[in-house]
C-alpha cells in the first residue's frame, strides 16, 4: 500500500506491505501460536489465492464485457421513440390563459411513462403542475415538477447545483388516448421548456450513463437525487 501525507511542515510518502502472521512469528523468532488471533481482514491483506497479472486482465476484460452487454441491453429496451415532444414559451401565456394543452398522443399498452422536461436556466429555475388527461374518459393523473440551475464562483472555484432536466415517472398509465394539460410557473429569466412523453425504459436507457434528478410519481412516491 503506498500512501501520501501532507501538512504545513511535512510531505512524506510511505509504502506498507502485507506480512502474514507466520512471517512475524518467524522473524521474532516466536511460535505463531503466541500471537493474537486474528480477527477478521486486514484492509492490506491480500484475497486468498493470489491473482496473476494474466488472470486480473482476464477479469478486467470480463468486467469491461459485462458493461458493454448491459448498456447494449439498455440501449435495445430504449429503442422506442418518444410518444410526444413540444417546446412551449411564456408568451403563449396571458391574463385569461394560464394552461398549455398539448396535443394528444397514443399510447399502444399499458406502461409506465417518463415526462422529461428541459429548460434552458441559468441561475433560475421553471415550475408547472401537470395533468395527463385520459380523452376517452377524462380521467387525471396529477404531478408537479421543479427544474433549477445555479452556478457561479467562489475562493475554491467554479460550483453549480440542480439540473436544467428533471423526469417525472408515472407507473402503470393504461393504453388510451392521451394528453397533458401543464399549468408553469417562470423564474425571472426563464422564458421556454421543451417537453418530452417517453416510455420508462427510454428513459432508463439515457440515464445509464448520465444520471439526472428523477421523480418518480405513482402510488407510491419515491424521490431519487443523483448527477
């Protein structure tokens, strides 16, 4: 193990290697029965059966294997297109109208669905509440999400907080006709989102490599923050 320290007065690099008990009792000249037991793993000790260098790239491309066939199945679940996608602007707000609707889409089965929305913030942040309206039955499902973006710089450097894309999952949404009515709210310099339908694992496929904030709405809500 080689481990680096720092302070005001010292840099010092030191290097540890693992020496098993029989090793000690041999070089004090002592029966390894006199030591104390051992009591679990050393953070040191090497595993049981020593690896090769031949058989730790043997594993290193398994492993590597392994991820490109899991992304591969993801990315073959997210092989469906978005159901339906806009971009919406404050001045199609006024007095009288404070709700987007959006046109229908067609949903084939029952399935859970990804609403993602995007807006492009800096140091602001887009509410809206949102209804997804069954047009045969009129039956609602209702959830709200946030976006917010902040960034700047301070004596350590340049910080952001938040995301410019926020999902919001709705489980098991039956097959029908469909469409959303959005009630937003606009920051101070937030002026447009875009809005896209997906089917979940559309979304699940995206967000393999680059997890965003995601909210899930059902029966059971359940939030989940990551970057």
């Amino acid at each position: 193990m080689l481990a680096y320290e720092q302070s005001n007065t010292m840099i010092g690099s030191f290097l540890g290697k693992y020496i098993s008990g029989k090793d000690v009792a041999a070089a004090f000249k002592m029966p390894k029965e006199k030591l104390p037991a051992k009591d679990g793993m050393g953070y040191t000790e090497p595993i049981l059966g020593n690896f090769s260098p031949a058989s730790l790239i043997m594993i290193s491309v398994i492993a590597v294997l392994a991820t490109f066939a899991i992304g591969t199945i993801f990315n073959n679940s997210a092989a469906e297109q978005s159901l339906f996608q806009d971009t919406y602007s404050q001045t199609q707000l006024h007095d009288s109208v404070k709700m987007i609707s959006t046109p229908s889409f067609e949903l084939a089965e029952t399935k859970a669905l990804a609403v993602q929305i995007t807006a492009p913030l800096e140091n602001d942040w887009f509410y809206a509440e949102y209804s997804l309206i069954n047009d045969a039955t009129g039956e609602e499902q209702e959830f709200s999400g946030e976006v917010s973006y902040y960034s700047g710089r301070d004596e350590d450097g340049f910080w952001s907080e938040g995301s410019r894309t926020t999902d919001m999952f709705l489980s098991r949404v039956p097959a029908g006709k469909y469409h959303l009515d959005i009630y937003p709210e606009f920051g101070n310099t937030s002026k447009y989102f875009h809005i896209a339908v997906y089917p979940r694992c559309e979304i699940l496929g995206k967000r393999l490599a680059h997890c965003h904030r995601i909210v899930f709405v059902s029966q059971d809500c359940i939030s989940l923050t990551g970057t």
